[in-house]
C-alpha cells in the first residue's frame, strides 16, 4: 500500500503553492495529483494576471499584501525574473453610489493600502483613447501583471526539488476511507496519505457524497484579447472600472486584454465553453469604454472559472465535518494575487494537523465514499 503524509488534489495555483509550502517546511512525502496532461490548464492559466490588493474583505486583503512581498521578493531559484510587471493599477468608480461605496472601503486600510485618489484625467493620460466621464479613481502604482506561468512554474519547480512527487493524467475519481486511511482512486490505482487535500478549483467538493455541507458556486468570466494595434502603449497601467457597469482591461501581446466582468453561474462542464452573446457584451462595452480605439478586432477569447465558497472568502484549512480532509478552494478572482499566503496558510494548518508527525491512525469519521 502506498503511503503518503499529504496527497494534494489538483494542479492549480492552490495545489502547487501548497505543495511548495509543505517542501519548504520540510514536509515532502506529499504527492500533488493533476487530471490534465499539465498543470495549470484552467482557472491558473485563463485568467487576466491582474494583481490587486484592493479587496473590500477583510480575510483577503492581508492574504493579497502577503502574497505582494512574496511576488517583490521570491526564494532563491523560484524564478530568474520579476514576476509582476509594475505597470500599476487604476481603480475607478462612476460619481454617485458606486464611487461613494468604493471611497469607502479603499479607505479602510483593512481592505486596501498603498492607492493614491488620482483625477479621471490622469487616467486618460495614461489610455488616450478612453471616453470622458464622471469618476473617481484611485492608482495603485507598484501592482501590474503577473507571470502566471513563471509563478505557478516557480511553486512546483522548488517543490520538486525537494522531493514531491507529481501525477499528471491522473484524475482522482473517488476519495475513500480504508482502515483508517485516506485514500484516493487514481489511474495508477489507489493512494493513501495521512491527509487529503483538495484543491480542484472548479470541481470543488465534486468527490465528495452528495451530502456534504460543502456548496461552491462556479462563475465563468470571459476574456477577449484584441489585436496589436499601435494606439495602445505596451506598458500603461491596468484600469478596473468598478460598480454597475464593471469592465476592465489592460495590454496584452500588442493589443489590450478586456473584460465585461461578466459572472454567470455555470457547471464545470460549460465553465469554459465560449457565450457568444458575452463576447457582444465586450465589443460593445469597449466600444463604449474606449471610442478611441475604433476597429479593434478581436484576435483571442476564452472563458474560465472562478469559484466561491459560500460564505465569503476562500474556503482553506482543515475540514471542520471530516477528520484528515483540508481545502485550498473557492479562491474566486483573486487566486494569483493570494496564492503564496494561500499556500503558507493551508500548509501550517496540514502541519498542525499531522504533516511531519509519525503516521497516526486517528480514526476519520464520518467515513468518506465518493
Ligand atoms: C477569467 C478569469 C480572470 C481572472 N483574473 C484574475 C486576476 O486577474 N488576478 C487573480 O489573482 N486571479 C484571477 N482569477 C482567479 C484565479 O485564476 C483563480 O482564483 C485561481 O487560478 C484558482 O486556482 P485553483 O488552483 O483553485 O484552480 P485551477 O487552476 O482550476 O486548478 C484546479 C485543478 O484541479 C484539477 N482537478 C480538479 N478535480 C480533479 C480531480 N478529481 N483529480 C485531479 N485533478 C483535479 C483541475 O484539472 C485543475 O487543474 C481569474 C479567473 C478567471 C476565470
């Protein structure tokens, strides 16, 4: 019987900071499980690599300027270049109710430091091309784009040296109890650790029984990338319109990555399948957003998942209902920006709870059968 202290369930941002966490407190005999042929294939690698700290919640936030330090200043070997790009972030709200609300949380420091109150026409200095309006807007200047490749490659490069084990093509397909062990179902047959942890992103809480108290809802978020067009700088800042009308956007590969912030409640399966009718709602928001750059042409787009616990916040740390069971889950729209503290926060928890200690037999209870 093959035997592991920590078996981790998916090859996402969670699953791979986590894995790196544990390697880095000296727990190795973790073993991360991935379906895809490779890591990262959803949420980690489709979304918009926007990192903002400003989050109006208060378990975010600290997670957010946590995971900043960490981006500023990797370990040694996680990475030979920077990995955000500190071309800042602009926050912005329409006058009236949004920007009120907005004022007042990006004021509270629990939810957000380092933004300067700017004039919407600083914002228009930096994107000529955007419409007039009556705003507000607040610029965060030393956050920008991430590397997601570089980072989620950073994670499990550290952690491999140190002796995890990675499965690709190995979809878990039934998480079980057997004398007293946790188990999982693989291809490769069964695997068992002295704890689990699940980090599947989109197919959250999908292994286990229909009756557990575990409810995550799926949103899919489209994201269309134009083509190279010379009116867009390749380095101006990122502007996130907040409130009723929300869209983003910012420089991609010559042209400009945009978002009608769109969040339509989906099952894993259509979680990444293309809504034309979304793909509409971007030209027309652009259009809208930015006059200025008439006949932009759509060179890319795609969908991807962001998942929410049901409380807000991120579901991390130890099961409450199954004993030897954790998360790393419903980290929504914020995954990259948290995902270093993420991994420290849901490793210290494996650790308290039996990582690194002698195997221990603690009975799980209620027994799991997926
Ligand atoms: C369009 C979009 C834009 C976004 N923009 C940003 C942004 O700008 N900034 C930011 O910080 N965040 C952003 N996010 C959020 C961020 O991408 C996610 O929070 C993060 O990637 C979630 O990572 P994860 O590891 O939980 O999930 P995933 O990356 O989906 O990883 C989960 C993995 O688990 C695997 N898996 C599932 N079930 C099993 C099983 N049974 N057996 C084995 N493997 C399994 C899956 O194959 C998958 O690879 C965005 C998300 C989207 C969709």
């Amino acid at each position: 019987m093959e035997q592991r202290q920590v078996i981790i369930v998916g090859g996402g941002i969670a699953g791979a900071a986590t894995a790196w966490a544990l390697a880095e407190a000296g727990c190795t005999a973790v073993t991360l499980v991935e379906a895809d042929a490779q890591p990262g294939t959803h949420a980690t690698g489709r979304n918009a690599a926007i990192q903002r700290t400003a989050i109006p919640h208060a378990q975010l936030h600290p997670l957010a300027r946590e995971s900043a330090a960490f981006y500023r200043h990797p370990p040694a070997g996680f990475c030979s270049h920077p990995l955000v790009e500190p071309v800042g972030v602009y926050l912005t709200a329409p006058q009236g109710a949004d920007a009120d609300h907005t004022q007042q949380w990006i004021e509270n420091p629990a939810f957000a430091e380092g933004g300067q109150e700017v004039s919407w026409d600083q914002v228009q200095k930096a994107h000529p091309y955007l419409a007039p309006r009556e705003a507000k807007a607040w610029f965060f200047p030393e956050e920008g784009i991430f590397d997601v490749h570089a980072i989620l490659h950073g994670f499990l490069h550290l952690a491999q040296l140190a002796g995890v084990d990675f499965r690709w093509r190995c979809p878990v397909t039934l998480l079980c109890q057997e004398q007293e062990v946790l188990g999982v179902q693989t291809p490769d047959g069964p695997l068992y650790a002295q704890q689990v942890l699940l980090a599947e992103g989109g197919w959250a809480g999908r292994l286990l029984p229909p009756t557990n108290p575990h409810r995550f809802d799926v949103r899919r978020r489209h994201l269309v990338v134009s083509g190279a067009d010379s009116r867009i700088h390749p380095h101006s800042p990122v502007v996130w319109n907040l409130g009723a009308d929300e869209f983003y956007f910012r420089p991609e590969s010559g042209g400009m990555l945009m978002s009608a912030c769109d969040h339509h409640p989906v099952s894993p399966q259509q979680g990444e399948v293309l809504d034309r009718e979304i793909l509409g709602l971007v030209a027309e928001k652009a259009l809208r957003w930015l006059p200025g750059l008439d006949n932009l042409t759509a060179a890319h787009a795609w969908a991807g998942m962001r998942t929410f616990p049901q409380q807000p916040g991120f579901h991390l740390g130890a099961d409450p209902h199954y004993a030897h069971l954790y998360w790393a889950a419903g980290l929504g729209g914020h995954g990259i920006t948290c995902a270093p503290a993420v991994g420290r926060v849901v490793a210290l928890q494996l650790l308290e709870g039996g990582c690194g200690l002698p195997f221990n037999r603690r009975s799980a209870a209620p027994l799991l059968r997926g």
